[in-house]
C-alpha cells in the first residue's frame, strides 16, 4: 500500500508501450496544426456540449484515429509514449554506434544491440533458459522447492507470492521486508473465479497456451497438457486466497506488521527466518504482511501439493518469465496468448518491446540520455510555478471548506505545505554498478539488470531512506503521487502538449498539466491517501466528525461512477477507481480557480476569444482532450477489472458534471443529459 499513485495506470502504460506502431509513421495520425491547441476540427459539434462533452470535444479525432493494429488503444497518452518511444530509438541506436564515450553508451547501445539480434536470439532457442529448468529438475522435496524459490528470487524470478523492500507505512524512516500476495499469472484473480462466458474463453485460452509453452521446451503433447491443467488448479487456489483489489486499497487492512516468529508460527511448513537469509536479508525481526490468510493458504497449499506438481508450477513460471525474451516461437505464442486478453492485432515491432525494456531496466541511465537531448530546463522552472500557482488555489480550497473543522483544516494544510516536488528527472542518478551488458546475450543482459534490481533493493535494508529516489523515469508518459513520502512526481515526458506547451495560453495549460498536478495533490488526500500525515506515516489525523464528512461526498463520487457503464453492459467499479475520480475531481476544480488568477482568467470573455471559444471554454477543451482515447473492447472489458482509473470518457465527464463553470462556459441546461441540479453537484475538496 505505499504503492504510487499515477495519473496513468500501469496496465494502460504497458498496454501504450505494448501497442506502438511501426517506425513508418501512421496516416492516421492528426494532421492538426500544432500551434491550434484547440482544434475545432478534432471536435463533433453536432453533439450539445451538455449531452456528451467528451464527444463534442473530441468527436471528429475519434472518428479520425482508429487504433492501429499493434496497438489495444490511441489516445492522447498514446501519441505522446509514440514520441518517447521514438525519441528513445534514437539514442539508443546512436549509442550502439559509439565505442569511446564510456560506460553510459556502452550499456545502453549493448544491451539494444543485443534485443535487435534477432539471428542469435533465434539460433539460442531457449538455451539461455536450460540451466535454471535443469536446476528445477533437482528439486526432490519441499525443502529443496522453498530453496530454490529462494534462489530464483535472488535472481529476479518472483513467484508464488510477492517479496519486497519498501518503507513502513508507520515509521516511514525505516525500510521493511514485505510480503505480498500473488502466485497466479492471469491479470486478476476474477478470471480464475468468475463462470461468465468471456472469463471462461480466456481460462481455456491460457490453458491452450501453456501446453504450448511446455511442448516449446520439450514436453511431449500429453504430458504438456496435464501440466497446464496443474498450473490452472495450483493458481485457481492462490487466486482463491487473494484478496480483491478493492480490499487492497485500504492501507489499514493491508498493513499486518509480525515477528519473523510469529509469520512462521502463521505457516508451520514455512520457516521465514530461514527463508529470510537465503533472500539475502539479516538483522530484520520483523516484516509486513499484506494479506497473512493468504500465507495460511499458502502454507496449506504447499504440504498439500505433491513435489513434481511443485516443480512444473516453478518451471511454468521460468518459461513464462523468459517467453518475451527467447526465440520467435515464444514470442509468437507469448503474443497469441495476449491476442486472446487484449484484442491487439499485431506484435509492437521488436525497436519498441526492446527500447521499453532498456528503459524499465536502466531507466536512468537511458533517463540521462533523455533529459540531455530532449528537455528543456526551463520547463522546470514553469512547472514549479505552476505547482505553487495550485498549491495556493488548495490552500483557499482548504480554509473555505464548509464540512471540516479548523483544526483537521490547519493538518490539511501543513500536509500540503510538505509536498515534495519533483519536476523532470533525478537529482541524482542510479550507476547500475554490478550490471553486466554485452553485446551478443540478450537474455543474459536482461537477467543481469534483473538480479542488480534485486540486490539493490535488499541493500536498502539497515540504510536511511533515500526520498530522492524517482519511482518513474524521464521518459515515461505519467505523473504520480507517494503517500509515504508526501511527494508529487512528473517525469519529463509528460510536459508536452497536450499536457504543456510553452506556446499555449493559460487556459490550455491550466486545462493540461494544471489539471494533471491537481490531480497529483488531491491523491494526497482522496480515501486512501488522507490517511498519510505531512511525513507519510499511516496516521489519523482526522476528527471523527471530519471524517465522516468526507466519506459521506467520497461515496457520492463512488456512487455517481457506479452509474457509468461501457460496452452496454459492464460497469465501472465506482469502489476500486474512487481515488482516481476524487483526484480528477479535486484536481479539475483546483486547476481551475487557478487559471481564474491569471491575467486570461480574469479577462472580458467577449475580448478574449481564441478560435471562437472564450477562455473558460479553452480550460475545459483542454481538459476533454487530454482523455480522448479508442479502446479495444477486449482491453477496456480487462480494464474494468483490473484498472483503478475510469474509462477515458468518464474521466472527461464524470467531474464536469460537478463543476458549476462549466455549466456557464457552455450554456448547460436542464434537460441536457450532463446536467444536475447545482445542490445535486458534488464538491469534495
């Protein structure tokens, strides 16, 4: 639970990454002047804005941009992670072709040159995979499986559950082992429970693939099979164990601290203490545990569990680990699997897999890059006063609240005052000491940057904590908030347009990037994250009354995206996306009472105009655009499970409908289908 919480989730980042398209640019891309922020062209102005706001503004772009074959979606997100990705492909492939300016080149340009080597990759077929599949082939017992779970850990190959490092929720000083739930390979634990026709097609399709992926490293066809139906009974029961990803959210429920004697007095068969060491962690008498009536049930699972069902359980999920990084064949089936999930079409050309990868593994050393070529540092400076610009339209939010009594108000207020900013890139980079890059090993690279990130993040034990570290790189299209260390993050990839321009207006900006760090604070205090003090730690500092004040208008919003539904019959789960939709709420309204400082803002709208539209009307075209997005439908129907973020469309809709200077700026009336009552309109922050 001291996870980040991101303007982008992370499936959505990966399904970007996953779904770009080839280095010949698309002819659907928009063919918009850049410098019309607002383009009535992307618009369908046959729709009234209060019946669908999302469709008026950006209708005729919908229509106009459909997702290209290697893609499971194309939007806003989308056209910027192109640009990233294409600006990444460039200083990878001129790394590859410099030998004499040190260390950085080297292993950026080896590590792509090795992804691109598609011949060898080829020629190895899953020989790099051979000696750890050998390894499991020796284990004889129980004892000898949790040995070498424990190797495989140290080597970067989770399984079974998750194991981590990170900082205690209550003394956020401090690093703590942690343990998690996991075990199980399908997105969510609901495609293992649920009889519906379409969770029950991919059940039948994950089996299908992992037979294939067994016959791919020798299994006989039969044998191949009954593996995977052991793989479908042993995940089934861990998923059974799992908790839902409502229930996760909630930072009390996850927080279980214990001795490493009383986890092992938990689960009779494991002893942590001894698991602990082989983990490569001394000296820690106490851990986390996110969830210990999974363990129980793990621990139950395991005496259970016959030996050799053990050993297929670890070798499926080596093979499924290494699929994406071994010959065409696995690749092929790893992807035909992903067909089944997603609806995407075609395979993301292996530049764009490769480039993603190097960035996920040497994120700041390829982040300097970057930054070097592509940043401009005075986008740093702008973004800092617009940070300032909105944390003084949340302090008067804050003091004019109505729901909440001084003395919660004067904590709100120090919590906001303690935000860290971090705006770009790292102060500081990681070196990636220990990481060995070579030109010709692609999966030995992988591997090697797998097992530095492991012993990285163990040696963090017994260590101040580090509050300079980034928990996303330079060129990643997102923006995050970390309860545990109160601070807002916005790498440098995200501030462009349609996000922030320097050539925009106010309005434009405001409606972009204002809204996006808006966002950011409010997640400071939306359910979860109004749980976390000015210093992080997991501490009430609310008055009973307050509280109750506050859950009280969180459960309209929950209740408002109940409501919403996509593809005619699935809802949006108002519960699990509750923190993304107080954040896009309270960011909207703090982006906009800002903007209303400037000298646009306050501006006669009839000697304003800008392409027709005043500047109130730009700040919520701004807002609309920057969620405009097509969505496969089998990826939006994986979304609505495991997506804590509504559909694009609801982002755009869901808070404007709450927000009295929208209604003005279009002329909203009753009888248009976006319309509420203004004591019907929800106000949080």
């Amino acid at each position: 639970m001291n996870k980040r919480l991101s303007l982008l989730s992370a499936a959505g980042i990966a399904f970007a990454l996953v779904a770009a398209t080839p280095p010949k640019k698309p002819a659907h891309l928009p063919k918009a002047n850049p410098r019309k922020y607002i383009d009535p062209q992307n618009m369908d102005t046959s729709v009234k804005p209060g019946d669908n706001f999302y469709q008026y503004a950006n209708g005729n772009w919908l229509k106009q941009n459909a997702i290209p074959a290697s893609k499971t979606s194309w939007g806003s997100f989308n056209e910027l992670r192109e640009k990233s990705l294409d600006a990444m492909k460039t200083l990878l492939e001129d790394a590859t072709k410099t030998t004499t300016r040190g260390r950085l080149y080297q292993m950026v340009g080896d590590f792509y040159t090795s992804g691109m080597d598609s011949l060898t990759i080829e020629k190895r077929g899953f020989d790099p995979l051979k000696p750890d599949l050998a390894r499991v082939d020796k284990v004889n017992n129980k004892t000898d499986f949790l040995n070498e779970l424990a190797y495989q850990r140290t080597q970067g190959n989770s399984m079974l559950f998750g194991f981590f490092v990170a900082q205690d929720r209550k003394n956020v000083s401090k690093y703590l082992p942690q343990f998690s739930q996991g075990g199980t390979s399908l997105p969510d634990r609901d495609y293992y429970l649920k009889n519906d026709a379409r969770s029950q097609k991919i059940r039948d399709a994950y089996l299908d693939n992992v037979a294939k992926m067994f016959a791919l490293v020798g299994e006989e066809p039969t044998r191949a099979s009954q593996n995977a139906d052991i793989i479908m009974r042993l995940e089934t029961a861990l998923a059974k164990a799992q908790m839902p990803r409502v229930e996760l959210r909630d930072p009390y429920k996850t927080y279980n601290k214990l001795t490493v004697a009383q986890f092992s007095q938990q689960t009779p068969g494991v002893n942590w203490a001894d698991q602990l060491t082989k983990y490569g962690v001394s000296g820690q008498d106490t851990v986390l545990v996110q969830n210990p009536k999974f363990y129980q049930s793990l621990d139950s699972l395991l005496t259970a569990t016959p030996v050799e069902d053990l050993r297929t359980y670890m070798r499926w999920q080596l093979v499924r680990g290494a699929a994406p990084y071994l010959s065409d064949a696995f690749v092929r089936q790893n992807f035909a699997f992903s067909r089944v999930l997603t609806g995407q079409k075609e395979q993301t050309p292996r530049w764009q897999r490769v480039s993603g990868l190097i960035d996920g593994s040497l994120g700041d050393l390829l982040g300097q890059l970057y930054v070097q070529k592509y940043f401009k540092p005075e986008a740093k400076q702008r973004m800092l006063t617009l940070v300032d610009n909105l944390e003084a339209s949340y302090k008067e939010h804050i003091r004019g609240l109505d729901w909440m009594s001084e003395e919660t108000k004067k904590k709100a207020l120090t919590k906001l005052t303690a935000f860290k900013r971090k705006i770009g890139y790292p102060d500081k980079w990681k070196n990636y000491d220990g990481v060995t890059i070579t030109r010709d090993d692609f999966y030995g690279n992988v591997k090697s940057a797998s097992k530095w990130s492991y012993k990285y993040m163990i040696n963090r034990l017994g260590k101040p904590v580090d509050r300079t570290e980034w928990g996303m790189t330079p060129p990643t299209v997102n923006a995050y908030y970390s309860p545990v260390n109160n601070e807002i993050a916005f790498p440098a990839a995200i501030l462009q347009f349609p996000f922030f321009d320097f050539g925009a207006d106010d309005a434009v900006n405001y409606g972009g990037i204002g809204a996006v760090i808006g966002h950011e604070m409010t997640h400071g205090f939306d359910d979860s994250g109004r749980q976390y003090d000015a210093d992080g730690t997991l501490r009430d500092w609310w008055t009973p009354t307050d509280a109750q004040n506050f859950k009280k208008r969180a459960d309209q919003v929950k209740e408002q995206f109940f409501g919403f539904k996509v593809l005619d019959s699935l809802k949006v789960n108002g519960q699990l996306t509750l923190g993304e939709n107080l954040a896009d709420l309270g960011g909207l309204s703090i982006a906009y009472d800002a903007f209303k400082k400037t000298a646009q803002g306050r501006a006669n709208p009839k000697k304003s105009l800008i392409d027709g539209f005043t500047p109130d009307q730009r700040f919520f075209l701004s807002w609309a655009q920057i969620w405009r997005i097509n969505v496969l439908p089998e990826t939006q129907a994986q979304l609505i499970l495991t997506d804590p973020h509504a559909p694009g469309i609801y982002r755009c809709n869901g808070p404007l409908s709450n927000i009295t200077a929208w209604y003005n700026a279009f002329d909203v009336k009753p009888g248009d289908k976006m319309y509420k009552k203004p004591e019907d309109r929800i106000k949080v922050w």
